[in-house]
C-alpha cells in the first residue's frame, strides 16, 4: 500500500516507539517466562528471499532472527540471483555460527522466476509447523515471534497470523500500518495482510505455494488463495508493529517497476475473483485511494424490486426533499417508497403524505401512530413490504448521487454480505459516517468524522469497501429474507442502538456488515428527533439501552475486532493513544491475565 495511507513520518511516531514499543530488560525476562509456561509452542520455519538483498541489509535482517526471544524456529533463505557477492559470505557466516539457519539450493534460472521457484524450495525444505514470510532486507523485532506464538498458543487452530507493521530507513521508524481485522473487501483492494504474515505449512502445501507468474505480487496471491482456502475464524490478527519494512531508494526503474508491481496486483485479484466465481466483477481502480482497486459486483437482470422504508413524524421540509430525492433522482428501477407515519398532526406533512401517496403509484403511507419506537416503525414496513431488498432511510437524508441505491444493492444481493451501510456527509461535505466502532472510547463512534468528503482515510479506509462490525442505520441495505431471519430489529432497543444490536446479529446468523463509500448521502444527522443527549429523559432512556446491550454483548462492545487498537479512527485528525490501549501479553501473562489478543476475531464468515 502506498506510505501516504499510512500514518505520516515524524518525530510523534518515534517518540511513540521509544516510549511504549522498546523493549527493557524487565520485558525480556517476562517473555522468556512467558515462553517456557505456553501450552503449546509451535515450531516456526522463517522464509526469506535472498534475491536483490546487499550485504549489509541481509546481516541485518538474519541478525534481527537470530535474536527473537521466542527459540523455536529455523531461518530458511531463499538462495535466488542477483545478489551482491557479499551477501552469500553473509550467509554462509551465519549458517555456520547457527545451525538454525540455512540456505535453500539456487532456483529456477527462467527470468523473472528465480525468486519465486527459490522461494517454494525454500517452503519445501521448511520444517516448521508454521512458515513466516519476511523480504529480505526487513527487520523482526526481538519479540516477534514470541507474540505470534502465544496466538498460536491460544488458538491452535489458526492457518494465517499476521501483523501490523511500519516502516524503517537512516532517520528510524515511520508509517505505521495499524491494520483492521482481515476483510475481504479490503484484501481485494490492496495487501492488507503485509508483514508479518505467518501461514500453517499445510496450508502453503495445499494451495501449491508462491506462483512464479505473479512476481512482486507474489505475497499479495498467496494472502488471497490462502484465505480463500480457509474460514475467517482461522485467520488472526496480532495489533503490535512486528514487522519493519525497509524503504528502498527510489531507482530511475521504479516508476516502470512499480507499474509492473499494480499490473500484478490485478492480475492476482482477478484471477482470485474468478476463483470464487465472480467471474462477471469488475476491477477498477479505486477512485481517492492510490494503488488500491475497487470491485464492482454486478447486478442481476431483471433487477429486484427494492423497498425504501422511512419513518417520520411531522418535518414536512425534511421529508418533501428525501423523497424527491428517492423518487425522482434514484437511477434504481424498480423500487417502492413506504412512508411509515408515526403520528403526524402539522397540516404541511399531513397534506404531503396525501399529495405523495396521490401522485405516485410507487409511494404507500402506513399510518402507524403512538409513542416512537424505530424498531416497531421499520419492522411493521417490512411486513408490508414487497422488495427482495429492504433500505431503512431516515427522512433527515438528501440523495445526491443517483446510483446509491445500485452502490448498496451491489453488496446486498452478495450470498454472505448481511446488510449495508453508506457514506454519509454533513451538509457542509465533511463525513459524518465512513462506518462504526464499538469500544471503550465510546458506546458506538463514527470512524473518520469530520474528514473531508474526499479524503482517502487511513489505510484507505473512506476510500475502500470494507467488513464492519457495524454501520448506521441511517441508510441500510439487506435482502427480506436476511432481515425475516434475524427476526427484524429488536424493539426493546427503541431509540439508540438497535442499529448495532442489528448488525452483530446478523453476524451471528453467520453474514457481514459491509461499508461502501460508493454510496454517498448527505445527512442532517438527529434532525428529525434532535440528540438524544440534550434530553434528560432521552439520555436516561439512552443509558438503559446501553445496558441492554452490555448484557447482550458484554466483552465485544469493548473490543471491535475491525478496528485496531493502537489507533483512534473516531477522531479527525486520527491519533496514536498513549499509553497503548492493547496491553503486552508478557505482562498481562505475569498478571495471571494471558498473552493472547483476546476477542479480535472474524465475526462472520466470506469471501470477496
């Protein structure tokens, strides 16, 4: 991924790194005694390509492996030309001074292949249960093994641990990549796995290992064949900067190098689309995000009948224009407006509902009066609806785009996408939703608020399709028979939450939540009700719901596993806490609390 999606160089970033990601003494010692106590202590085989590396960049890179705290592995590197002359002495040094560390016969003397064939000998003569990929050059930290073990340790049954990482060069380390949970929207948009990435050997062996004709992609392929061959549950994140990548200095080939790099990065995604069957997906370019694709899933002929379902109460204003919007600037054909009447009394929205449902074939009023229960509202238009596709819309929303509809029905028609939400913007064109975080900063928070409209966001994320744990139900998208499964939207939660509560049930059911940015409305946010915390009898009502929820949810509200612990999304400008809100496993293992990275697990399955 490109370093300007990354968190920017500085001086912050360093002072962060000696402050909270410097190991002492003290910490050494903790691991070690973390080490000898793990359950389980799987042997880890370290691959890495020799190919291009100078000298001096090797010794590095073998020194930081030799020096991992965690002792169970061996370093196999892949003996693949050009390389500098020193590099093999540098080599053969270290092979004789740590019997753990060897090199793989010479590959395949075929241009452009030899990398790869020596790296799949490399992968043969590997002897670990595990197989960690580092690029030659790259650096571990001293505790980097360690942390993968202890997830291993703690869930045995992963095929795939990976990292976050940054990068380093003369002036020390920049651009940290705080990775979200694996989704697999985002790994089709770019290599969101990276380094450090450590695969089960089996796996490798499954899927036949690096494929030659993918060149510099060749990391970013064997992410996508290797989760395609296993299930989200079996693919775990590790929060902590284990892997540092070295920054390379720019050559007068590297424009053309880097084009060959993105031509094999599609290469290796649409074969990866083909494979799963989404033959007729489109892959563009994404439109803010450099480097990054976007997949655009096709639509069905004829299209399914979609019903837009929109509570409201009086706000005549408010509802004229959504449903103009929805009506006569949607491109999406067929659809159907149900307006759900909670109790109008002011003559104007009174005399709209009427000139609507008059005027328009398309358009039906349900007259539900009584105290507001947006759960209630939504789930009794459900039952009247007659869509394949429910869309739940607030009446305080203006449609600005006419293809948001086909955006959010691209994702919702997808057999393991559970429902959809979009990006919206204040009237100003600053976001207000580029998707939600559940954790301890606060009940549900919008991530990237206030950014401006065409911001990439971290990582690409405002910028990139993506697996959530939640989305607003502002604007929503899910097929009939998801929401008849999960039972609609539960009506205890009256007033807050019920979209999240949504969300990690459909979850349950065994389906995502899916962000797009594609699909873009400007929201009035709380116009039609105002804030709940202006209210005291709102906020009360507010707080009891965040009750239920805690005893439905308990630890997952605390934390999001797509959303990393070392940075603030829901502030803008993003932020890097400290201290860190992820403990060390070594010291919470002293405390008697386990090492593992807890709950920051998939919460459904699927694949792109």
């Amino acid at each position: 991924m490109d370093d300007r999606l990354a968190l920017p160089a500085g001086d912050a970033y360093r002072a962060w790194v000696r402050e909270h990601d410097t190991l002492t003494g003290e910490d050494r010692r903790l691991i070690r005694a973390h080490v000898a106590l793990l359950p389980r202590q799987p042997a880890i085989s370290v691959v890495m390509p020799m190919s291009g590396a100078s000298e001096a960049a090797l010794r590095e890179a073998i020194a930081s492996v030799r020096a991992q705290l965690y002792p169970h592995w061996d370093l196999c590197v892949a003996d693949g030309a050009p390389r500098e002359a020193g590099a093999s002495r540098a080599l053969d040094e270290a092979a004789h001074a740590d019997l753990r560390v060897r090199r793989t016969p010479p590959g395949s003397a075929v241009p452009g292949g030899d990398v790869c064939a020596s790296m799949n000998a490399a992968l043969a003569s590997a002897s670990g249960d595990f197989v960690a990929l580092v690029g030659h050059g790259d650096l571990l930290p001293e505790h980097a093994l360690y942390e993968v073990a202890v997830e291993l340790a703690a869930h045995p049954d992963a095929d795939l641990v990976y990292t976050d990482e940054d990068s380093f060069d003369s002036e020390g380390r920049s651009a940290p990549r705080f990775k979200p949970m694996w989704s697999p929207e985002l790994l089709a948009a770019h290599d969101v796995i990276g380094g450090l990435a450590v695969y089960r050997r089996a796996l490798l062996e499954r899927i036949g290992g690096v494929r030659p004709e993918l060149g510099d992609a060749q990391g970013w392929d064997l992410a996508l064949r290797a989760t395609a061959a296993t299930t989200p549950d079996r693919v775990r994140h590790v929060p902590a900067v284990l892997h540092h990548r070295r920054r390379r200095p720019e050559a007068p080939g590297d424009p053309e190098t880097r084009r060959r790099g993105r031509a094999a990065g599609r290469r290796a995604v649409r074969d990866h689309l083909d494979a799963q069957g989404s033959t007729e997906a489109l892959l563009e370019a994404a439109p803010l995000a450099p480097g990054c694709n976007r997949v655009v899933h096709p639509l069905p002929s004829p299209a399914p009948l979609v019903s837009v379902i929109i509570p409201t109460r009086d706000r005549a204003a408010l509802l004229e224009r959504v449903c103009a919007g929805v009506l006569g600037a949607t491109a999406w054909n067929p659809l159907e407006l149900l307006l759900v009447d909670n109790g109008s009394v002011e003559p104007a929205a009174l005399a709209l509902l009427s000139r609507l449902e008059a005027e328009d074939a398309r358009v039906r009023v349900l007259r539900r009066p009584g105290p507001f229960n947006y759960p209630r509202l939504n789930n009794e238009a459900a039952r009247e609806a007659r869509g394949d596709v429910l869309v739940m819309l607030n009446s305080d929303m203006e449609i600005v785009e006419p293809a948001w509809l086909d955006a959010l029905v691209r994702h919702a028609l997808r057999r393991d996408v559970g429902i959809v939400g979009a990006k919206l913007l204040y009237p100003d064109g600053r976001v207000q939703h580029g998707g939600m975080v559940l954790g301890p900063a606060g009940a549900a928070q919008h991530v990237h608020r206030f950014a401006e409209a065409s911001a990439p966001g971290y990582l690409g994320q405002l910028a990139l399709a993506r697996t959530l744990s939640s989305v607003t139900g502002a604007c929503v998208a899910l097929r009939r028979g998801v929401y008849e499964e999960v039972g609609g939207l539960d009506e205890a939660l009256a007033v807050t939450f019920n979209d999240v509560d949504l969300c990690l049930r459909i979850a349950d059911f065994g389906y995502r939540a899916v962000w797009t940015p594609d699909a873009v409305l400007l929201h009035m946010e709380s116009a039609t009700r105002g804030a709940d915390g202006a209210d005291p009898a709102r906020r009360a009502q507010a707080d009891a719901e965040w009750a239920f929820m805690r005893r439905r949810w308990g630890r997952l509200l605390d934390e999001d596993p797509y959303h990393n612990p070392n940075v603030l999304l829901h502030e803008e400008p993003i932020a890097v806490p400290s201290p860190p809100r992820r403990g060390r496993p070594w010291r919470r293992a002293s405390a008697g609390a386990g090492g593992a990275s807890g709950p920051r697990t998939a919460l459904a399955p699927g694949h792109a």
